[in-house]
C-alpha cells in the first residue's frame, strides 16, 4: 500500500512530463501545417493572379491553345485527365501551382501572365 502510493508520487511529474511533451509536439506541427499552408499565399505571383476576377473568353482561348491538347476541348479529357469540376476538387491555390510548377509531367511547365492565368481559373470553374 505505502509502495503504491509513493509510486503515484514518483509517476506524477513524469505523466506531467509526457503530457507537456505530446502537447508541444501538436502545437509544433500544427504550426509548421499552418505556416505550409499560408506561405503559398504570400507568393506574390499567386496573390496577384487571385486579385484579378478573370475573363472567361479569353480563358478559353488560352485554354483551347495551350492546354486542349492533352485536356481535350472543354476538358473532357485525354492524354490528361479530365478537367470537369476541377475547381471543386481543387483550391485556386494548387490549381495554379499544377500549371507554374511541371513537377507532373508529361505536363510542361507554364509561364503564363498572372492575368493570363486568372483567365484560365475563370475559364476551368465553368468546366462543370
Ligand atoms: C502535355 C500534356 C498536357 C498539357 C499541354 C497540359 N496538361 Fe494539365 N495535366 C496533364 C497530365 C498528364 C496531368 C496529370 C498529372 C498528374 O497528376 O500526375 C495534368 C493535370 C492537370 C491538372 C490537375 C488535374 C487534377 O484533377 O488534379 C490541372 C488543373 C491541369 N492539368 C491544368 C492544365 C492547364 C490549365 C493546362 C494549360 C495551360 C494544361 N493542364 C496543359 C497533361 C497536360
């Protein structure tokens, strides 16, 4: 019984401990989870595409160009997948990455003006 007891004691501090630690690592990582996820909007590039409302027409035009050929007309689909309801699927934020990044070939690396871009956002959320 006193062993018991004096074990409570001893144990205490250390589920104290334990408590303190996991707490830290969850806010840590939340933290770095929400750093990741606010840093893509402070890309100046990426802001400034967002502030433009966008031209659908034109959007489509710069799609049919560039990007009908793997996505089919109206982004049916194929070579690429298809790009029907892709704004609903997708932020803006990760939509605009896919098309500045080519880190998914065979998908080339765009460089389109950041009103350029705005068009095609414009154009690929009437794609439903
Ligand atoms: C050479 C063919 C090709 C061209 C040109 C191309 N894409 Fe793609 N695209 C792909 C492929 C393949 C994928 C799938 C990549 C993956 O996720 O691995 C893709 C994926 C995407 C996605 C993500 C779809 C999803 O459901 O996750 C978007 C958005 C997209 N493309 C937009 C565009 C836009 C906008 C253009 C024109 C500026 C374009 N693509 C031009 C081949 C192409």
């Amino acid at each position: 019984m006193n062993n018991q007891i004096l074990e409570t004691k001893i144990n205490r501090p250390e589920v104290r401990n334990v408590i303190i630690t996991i707490s830290s690592v969850v806010v840590l990582t939340m933290v770095i989870v929400l750093s990741f996820w606010l840093l893509p909007s402070k890309n100046p590039y990426i802001q400034e595409v967002l502030s433009y409302q966008g031209n659908m027409e034109r959007g489509e035009a710069i799609f049919n160009v560039n990007c009908a050929g793997c996505h089919g007309v109206q982004g049916v689909g194929n070579v690429g997948p298809t790009l029907t309801n892709v704004s609903k699927r997708k932020s803006e934020k990760s939509i605009i990455n896919q098309v500045i990044s080519g880190q998914t070939p065979p998908m080339p690396k765009f460089q389109p003006s950041a009103e350029d871009m705005a068009d095609l956002l414009a154009y690929l959320r009437e794609l439903n």
